[in-house]
C-alpha cells in the first residue's frame, strides 16, 4: 500500500467518524465528496451504514415560487421548537444562469444558519435527468448517519420529476399556488402519481379558492397555507404526522 493511500485510508475512518458524531463540517465536506465523484466519498459512505437510522425525509415539490423554501423555512421552525435537528437539501435543476433562485433561498434561510442545530445544502443537478440526482440520494443518507432527524429535499417540478424523490422521500408533499400559469388539468395526472399531501399555498392570493376545490377530489390530503404568515403551517406538520403514523404502520421504513 503506498503511502498516499494509506493516509487516504485514515482520513476516511476519520471523517466517517465525526459525520457520525454529527460534525456539520465533517458533513459538507463529505456531501463535496460525493458531488465531485470521489472514491474517498464512497469510502466513506460505506463506512456509516450502521443499525437502521429514522429520519424523516420530506420532499418538497412544485413549481419554481410555488413558495416550498418558504414553506420549509417555516416548517423547519415548528420542528426546531419540537426540539429537532433539522436539514435542507436544495436541488438546483435549474441553469446556472439563474442561480440566483439558489441565493434567494440562501437570504430566506439566514436566520437558520445561526442555528447549529440546522443544516442547509444546496446541490447541483449537473445536468442529470429528473428532478433528484443520485448525489441527492447519498447526500440524504449522511445527514441521516449524522444525527437529523428531520431532513427536507427541495426539487423543482410537478409530474414525473419527482418520481425520483418519492424512492427516497417517507413522505412528499407538492406545492400548488395561484397565478404562476401552471396548469391545473397537467398537474393532476402527476399529482395522482406522487403526491400524498398537497398544499395550496398563496392562499392570500385570488384563485386559491378555486384552485383547493379543483384538486379537492384529485389528492389525497390537502392544505392551505399562507407561507409568509405562517398560516395552515400546524395543520401542514399535523398532516405531515399523520403520513408518517401510516408509513410506520405499514412498515415501509427501514
Ligand atoms: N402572497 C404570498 N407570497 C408568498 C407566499 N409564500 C411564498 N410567497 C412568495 O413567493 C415567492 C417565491 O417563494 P419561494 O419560497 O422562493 O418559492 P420556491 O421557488 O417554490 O422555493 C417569494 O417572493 C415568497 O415571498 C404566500 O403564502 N403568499
Ligand atoms: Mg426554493
């Protein structure tokens, strides 16, 4: 063994070691890791893989301001006060050209940022197909080993991007708002493929109304919330509850 790979060897165990121990740090270097497709990642990667890990993993889903940062801003608060740590994975599927989506997110979640018992990660695409790569995957799985017990991926899309999420989500939730074009009739068919609660957010704007209604029939639990106030976020993480009783019930988690 040469020498280079010998201290490679060590620094793997090293930095399995404090993702372990729940290092933010150790974290984001690891989740670098995986992006950059390094062997030390994967290295890594195998070395936390321990007794079965409970997290929640919420995908939060919809159209580019539907308001899901927003909403899981707030949602992180409520889970932060039920004494949670708590992670964010952004999924830019965007081009980089409007990376300014990614700052925006950044601004909305600064007063997180201070908190060390919250984690947020924006990851590029690189251009994979579907709205979750596989480094998102990965990414879920070290924040899982490191300790949050709550752990949000934000994707971009209504339909069968999300198909990717629903494999590694426990629960999905799809965001809808008034006024952004989007199609109600289009949205349905995927709706009906993926979403197990679905939020009309921009319940403050006209159209609201009439778009709950539509969907009313279509899915299978839905809820109003005025992200910006906070409004129908109680109702929101009751339903997120409720999903995840059904989950576990049904033993789907492992
Ligand atoms: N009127 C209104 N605006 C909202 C609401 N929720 C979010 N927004 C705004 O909608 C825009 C897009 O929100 P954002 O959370 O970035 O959407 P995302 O692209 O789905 O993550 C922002 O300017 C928010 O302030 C809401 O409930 N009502
Ligand atoms: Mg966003």
């Amino acid at each position: 063994m040469s020498g280079s790979s010998l201290r490679d060897a060590v620094d793997v165990m090293a930095l399995a070691a404090r993702v372990k121990a729940g290092d933010p740090r150790a974290v984001s270097r690891l989740i670098s890791l995986i992006e950059n497709h390094d062997v030390n990642g994967t290295a890594v990667l195998d070395r936390l893989e321990g007794p079965a890990l409970h997290a929640e993993v919420i995908g939060v889903t919809g159209y580019p301001g539907a308001g899901k940062s927003t909403l899981i801003d707030q949602l992180a608060s409520a889970y932060r006060r039920q004494g949670k740590k708590v992670a964010v994975v952004a999924v830019d599927t965007t081009s980089p050209i409007s990376g300014g989506a990614i700052l925006g997110d950044r601004i909305r979640m600064q007063e997180h940022t201070l908190d060390p018992g919250v984690f947020i990660r924006s990851m590029a695409t690189r251009g994979t197909h579907g709205g979750v790569a596989g480094a998102t995957r990965d990414a879920v799985r070290v924040l899982e080993a490191a300790g949050y017990q709550v752990i949000f991926v934000e994707t971009v899309g209504v339909g069968q991007n999300e198909v990717d999420i629903v494999g590694m989500a426990s629960t999905v939730v799809t965001v809808v708002a008034p006024g952004l074009g989007d199609d109600v009739q289009a949205m349905k068919a995927g709706l009906l493929e993926v979403a197990q609660i679905v939020v009309v957010n921009k319940a403050d704007r006209e159209g609201a109304e009439s778009a709950a209604a539509d969907l009313k029939e279509w899915v299978p639990r839905l809820v109003r919330t005025v992200a910006v106030k906070g409004e129908g976020i109680p109702e929101l993480i009751e339903a997120i509850a409720e999903h995840q009783r059904i989950v576990d019930l049904q033993g789907k988690r492992s």
